[in-house]
C-alpha cells in the first residue's frame, strides 16, 4: 500500500506544480478613423440682436459611443455645431474662426476658435452657461456670420458625460 501511495503522491505534487504558460490577449482593434466633415456653408450675418432672432432651424442629435452632439440644421447632412468630449475637455467644431462672442442669458462671454474647432475645459463655466441660457444662445462673428441654436439636453448630457 505504501508502494502504491509512494509513487501516486510524488507524481501528483509534480503534475500540480505545472502551470499553464498564459498567453497575452490580443491587442485591442483600433478605432475606425473618423472621415473629415464637409466644410459647411458660410453663416448669414446676423440683422437683429441675438435675443430677437430666429432659433436656427435643426435639432440636436446625441451619439453616445462619441460622447458627443451636433447641431444638424434641417435639411443638411452637416452640422452648424459640434460638441465633443474628449478626455477632460469639450471640442466645439464649426465654421467659425477667431475670436467668436458667445452670448448666452448670464451675458457674453469669448471663445476662440482655430481651424474651425475650440477646446474647453469639461468645468469651463461657458458650458455651463450654454445649457442653462434660456431656450437659445448664439456664436458670433465679429463683423460677420451668426448662429442661433436652441438649448436642449444634449448639450447638458456631453458636459455630464465629460465630468
């Protein structure tokens, strides 16, 4: 009995004592990347102050694998405004450049924009005063082209999303 016990245990102790070599996971896919939006037309130039004007027609559409939203005008593929969070900031990309007025219910404040996009920080109390101006606020351009869009919780949503 002994003989039968002496040769079993030493081979099982030797049978655990082998580990399995792991193999690394493979590699996670990289995202597909991201095709350049159309330059979309220029903006009308604005003939009243921003609280009289029309609400630029359109809505906000919300993705949530991109964190972010964008401001389609009705009947166009491209949008007037998109709001992004990337990492612990918020790019805004349109067709605006340079130094652009945001004029929102709490007052105006500057945002600049280079090459058609600006980046703000997730707690910038600009984005705070966009999602809570009332009913609109707008971008303009000195001297030039304006946009008036409606505030709706898409906006609100990629800011929390971004916190």
């Amino acid at each position: 009995m002994w003989t039968r016990y002496g040769l079993a245990v030493p081979l099982l102790l030797a049978a655990a004592g082998c580990a399995a070599v792991p193999t690394p996971a493979p590699p996670p896919p990289r995202p597909a990347p991201v095709a350049a939006a159309p330059t979309p037309a220029p903006l009308p130039t604005p003939t009243r102050g921003w609280e009289e004007r029309a609400v630029d027609a359109g809505s906000w559409r919300y993705d949530a694998g991109s964190r972010a939203a964008a401001f389609v005008p009705t009947g166009s593929a491209n949008p007037l405004l998109t709001m992004a969070c990337s990492g612990d900031m918020i790019r805004l990309t349109s067709a605006l450049a340079g130094a652009v007025s945001l004029r929102t219910s709490a007052g105006t404040d500057q945002i600049r924009f280079d090459g058609g996009s600006a980046a703000l920080p997730s707690r910038d109390p600009r984005l705070d005063r966009i999602a809570f101006s009332r009913g609109r606020f707008a971008l303009e351009v000195p001297g030039g082209g304006a946009m008036t869009l409606p505030v709706q919780s898409e906006i609100g949503r990629v800011i929390e999303d971004c916190r």
